[in-house]
C-alpha cells in the first residue's frame, strides 16, 4: 500500500486527484490545503509520496518542499501549471530534490483530468521507489564532488575495446526520465567547451519546460544548451535538448548531420523518445561513431536500441543503481547485457572524455 499525501489549494482539484488514486487499489490518500498544512499531516501520516501544488497560499510548493527535504526527504512530484513562471520554479523544485513533474491539465479541471490519469498513476508509482537525496544547490553539488572517476562495473563486453573514430563526427546520445534534471546538472557541467562530439538529450519532460530546462543548464555548462525547436545542423560544443511532448531524430540534410523535431510517435509510451532518437541516429552513422549513455529514469524507453547499438560496436554507458533515482531505465539496459560501463552519475563525464581523448 502506498501511502499518498495530494497537496493543492483548490479543493476541487484535491477531490480530483482522491478520486484518481482512490480508484486505484493500492493507495492510501491523505490532503493538505496548503504547504504549512502538508507538513503537519507528513509528522502524522507518515506519506510514501507528496504531490505537491506549486502556487498556494501561507505557504507555496517550493517552501514546502525545501523543508520537507531538510527535515525529512522524501519523493515528491510536483504538480505545476503550463506558464513560463510555473517551469522556472517546478525546475527550481527538481532541483532541490523533487522527483518528478506532473502538468495541471488545461481548462476546466474536472472535464479535463483524465488527460493526465495515466502519466500522474505512473509517475506517483515510480516515486514510491524513488531513490531521494537531501537537497543541494547545484554549486555545492559539484564542489563536494571530487571528480576522480571510481572503477567502472564491466559487463559481459569486447575486450578490448575498438578506437573511437574521434577525428570524424561522432555523437553522444542521453536518455533520462524521472530524476533526470538534477543528474543532468551532474553530468553535463563536467564536460569541456571543446569536446568533439555533439551531445543529444532525450529527457522525458513536458513541452512547457524543456525550453526553461535548456536555458538553465546553459548557464551552469561550458558547452552551448539548446532547445531544438527546429532542424539544427549538430556542432561539436554543443548540447541538444529535445523538445518535450515531440521526439527528436538525427537526419542528414545538406550533407550535415542535423537534429529535428518531429510530432511524437504513438508507438513509443514514452517522450521524447530515446529509443527513437537512438534508432534514427544508428541509420545516419556508423556504431562506432555512437555513444549511448542510460540515465534514471522509469520504463525502458531506449534500453533495446543501446543494448543493439553496443552490439554493433557503439560504446554505452548505464548509470549506477547508487546514484539512479528510478533505477528502471538503465537497470533494463544492464539487463540486456546493452552496457559496457555501470557508473555512479558523477563518474560518467570522466568516462566520457577517457573514450574521447
């Protein structure tokens, strides 16, 4: 049973969302009208998961969820609205330790909340075995971090490994769900200005942040972040978010390689897609110009397409259980015998750069 405390101001939408996991035989639901409240019930009811309104009075969702994570962390899903203030602090709240987010639906609540019934059940579920870290700002992060690589878990695997074709265009491919954010801010600050390959990112996130998303990570990275709203020629430096509710492929267009949004595809659940992503890259390039890397994340959207991708003689990386907030993503990948290192988030731009050097 898993116990589940639905923070919203507005009664209506806390009745809303009883009822969706009231319905559901594994759950135990408790309310709180504001942040103040919450953290009342959280010392008595002793909550598995929070899902937490952004905007409340006496006490807004951010303040809440600073000192849910100083007191006693614990997973909690952000429930955020679709406007440019509403992403800035729901990425705020991802970073401070949050798991995951969840859009209110447009319009009318009670008309429109089966829109999100799937998604919010899933993603409450998967917090429920989320891995929660006390929060941290991202400079501090990154300063109690020593950078020296620890030993890398070997899979069954090519020994040695092939050279990677460095002075020919290669790319690095990302796949990232639940938790990714904050170990995106892990990752990709370690890497230099002058790395050779591009890095694509598939992140799992709605359409409302993941522009946000990129100017964020722009600020604290020495490589370029960009949203690709449109077809963009890929350029070492750089990295390529995609953005969220469409998928990202890699073409070739005018003799370049080029990433390009593409409407999504209902035959992947997830997106945007890393097994698309993975798949369209393999037709533009040769494997052993492909690095896949397999972050936190719930499912296994992308784990077949790295696992084929390593067999052909891509190079792949999982992150490690220790550090995954879902450990779904890249322990399907693991699994399938797809990864040729299993590395804690920390460790992963170090190999990264060993491959390329």
């Amino acid at each position: 049973m898993v116990k589940l405390l639905i923070v919203d101001d507005s009664a209506l939408m806390r009745r809303c969302l009883r009822e969706i996991f009231e319905a559901e035989a594994d759950f135990e639901v408790a309310q709180a009208r504001n942040g103040r409240d919450a953290l009342e019930q959280i010392e008595g009811f002793r909550p598995d998961v929070v899902t937490l309104d952004v905007n409340m009075p006496e006490m807004d969702g951010l303040t809440c969820l600073s000192e849910i994570m100083a007191r006693e962390p614990r997973p909690v899903v952000m429930v955020s609205s679709l406007t440019a203030e509403g992403a800035e602090v729901t990425l705020e709240a991802l970073a401070l330790g949050a798991v995951d987010v969840i859009q209110k639906p447009d319009g009318t609540v009670s008309l429109h909340i089966n829109r999100i019934r799937h998604d919010l059940v899933a993603k409450v579920r998967a917090a429920a075995g989320a891995r929660v870290r006390r929060a941290r700002t991202l400079a501090r992060r990154l300063r109690k971090q020593s950078g020296r690589p620890g030993p890398a878990k070997s899979l069954p695997a090519r020994q040695p490994l092939p050279p990677l074709r460095t002075a020919t265009q290669g790319l690095i491919l990302i796949g990232v769900s639940t938790g990714g954010p904050r170990t995106l801010e892990e990752v990709l600050p370690r890497l230099p200005a002058d790395l050779p390959w591009p890095v694509l990112v598939a992140q799992h996130m709605p359409g409302a942040f993941t522009g946000v998303f990129a100017q964020r990570l722009n600020t604290v990275c020495a490589l370029d972040v960009v949203e690709v709203g449109k077809p963009t020629a890929l350029q070492p430096g750089r990295v390529y978010i995609a953005r969220g509710d469409a998928d990202m492929v890699v073409e070739t267009r005018l003799g370049r390689l080029t990433a390009v949004p593409v409407p999504s595809d209902e035959a992947h659940l997830w997106h945007p897609s890393v097994a698309r992503l993975v798949d369209s890259a393999m037709r533009q390039l040769p494997a052993d110009r492909l690095i896949g890397v397999m972050l936190t994340g719930m499912g296994n959207d992308g784990a077949a397409a790295m696992a084929e991708l390593r067999c052909l003689g891509g190079r792949t990386i999982a992150e490690d259980e220790s550090t995954a907030v879902v450990f779904g993503m890249p322990a399907d990948l693991i699994r399938r015998g797809g990864a040729d290192a299993v590395l804690p988030c920390g460790d992963i731009a170090s190999q990264l750069l060993r491959w390329l050097s």
